[in-house]
C-alpha cells in the first residue's frame, strides 16, 4: 500500500513539473504588449538608483547611477568609484545644463555628444528615457522583439541594439531590472536596484519590490 501511494505521489510530481508554460500566438502576444504600452505610458514621474558597466573597444568604467525623470524633464548623477567625481545633468529634450567635478557648469542642446565629449561615451540619454521603461522612444522608428509576456525582449532604434535580459515586478507593473545597449563597438550594462513610479491616476509614488537575486 505505501508503495502504491509513493508511485502515485511520483506521478504527480513529474505531471507538475511538467506543466508546459502557455505559449502565446503571435497575435496575443500583440494584444498584450499593446495592453502593457498603455500601462506604462500611465506613468508620469519615476525615480530608478542602479550601476552601469560601460565597455567602449579597450576602454570602460563603471559607474552609480541615480536618475529622476519628471514628465519631459531629468536629473541625472552618474558617479564614479573611488570617490573621483559626480556628473550632474538637468534637462529636457532641447537642452541640458551638466556639471563636471572641478569645473564650471555647460550648457548644450545635445546631451549625447556632450557626453562623448567630456567622457568618450556616447550615452542616449533622450532614448534612455524611455527604453528604461521597457518603451520605445516615440520619435523614431523601431524593430522590436516581444518576449513569452508580450514585453519588449529586444529593440533596435536610432542604431541602438537594446536587449532587455531581466524584469522585475514594481505595484503591478513589470519593468526592466537589467538592459544591455550596443551600438558601434560600445557596450552599456544597466541594473536597476530601485525603481519608484508615480502613475498619472493619482501621482502616489509606488516602491519597488526587493531586488531580485
């Protein structure tokens, strides 16, 4: 008898772990990624705090990074280890006002160029925006790839290769964890630690969930 209901337990442990997962057809997974635009495209403001390894040929840093974006308008702290400096950034789509450790502030109307100027690293911070959100920017044409969830899983605009390789779960909402960008030979790796959102709806800012492992 005991043997009988050992077999049995068995049985239905191997049918559980293996329930195939739902696929979806490709016209579903459409379905959601438009129901999960609308979600995104709710929030207003966001804050996220993470790190950014940076590979450009034989050069690369890493970097903190702290970034709170306010309908169009951002600031950005990218700071080194080690205590050698924080790049300050405050603007919006038509200009930027950066402050660089040891000198004066500048202003420009193009915030990536700035950037590879100062720091060799072409950053697109007007994209970023929006990729951070798991969205393609509006004003520029795109391919992308959905994954199982109906969620951007890779997305090529403005000659950016962006790979979304991990999400996590924010009050509801599914955003990125971990985004890797590519373009000419330059190589950016993102995490997020800590997202906060604030939705359109009621402006209430939303904590992230704990980081996953």
């Amino acid at each position: 008898m005991m043997k009988a209901l050992l077999s049995m337990a068995l049985l239905l442990l191997a049918a559980c772990t293996t329930t195939p997962s739902i696929k979806h057809s490709p016209e579903q997974l459409e379905e959601l990624w438009q129901a999960h635009q609308q979600q995104l495209k709710r929030i207003s403001n966001w804050e996220i705090d993470g790190r950014a390894a940076v590979r450009a040929n034989n050069d690369g840093g890493q970097i903190s990074l702290s970034w709170q974006q306010q309908a169009d308008h951002y600031t950005i702290e990218l700071s080194a280890p080690f205590g050698q400096g924080v790049v300050k950034l405050k603007g919006a789509r038509d200009g930027v006002a950066a402050s660089f450790p040891d000198e004066e502030e500048v202003y420009a109307t193009d915030v990536a160029a700035l950037l590879h100027e100062r720091l060799g690293w072409r950053v697109p911070v007007n994209g970023l925006q929006y990729w951070v959100l798991g969205l393609p920017a509006p004003d520029a044409a795109a391919q992308r790839k959905l994954d199982g969830s109906g969620r951007l899983a890779r997305l090529q605009q403005s000659q950016w290769r962006v790979d979304f390789k991990r999400y996590t779960t924010v009050d509801g909402l599914s955003l990125p964890k971990k985004i890797t960008l590519n373009r000419d030979g330059l190589r950016i790796k993102l995490i997020i630690d800590q997202w906060h959102v604030a939705r359109r709806a009621d402006e209430t800012a939303l904590p992230a969930t704990p980081p996953a492992s």
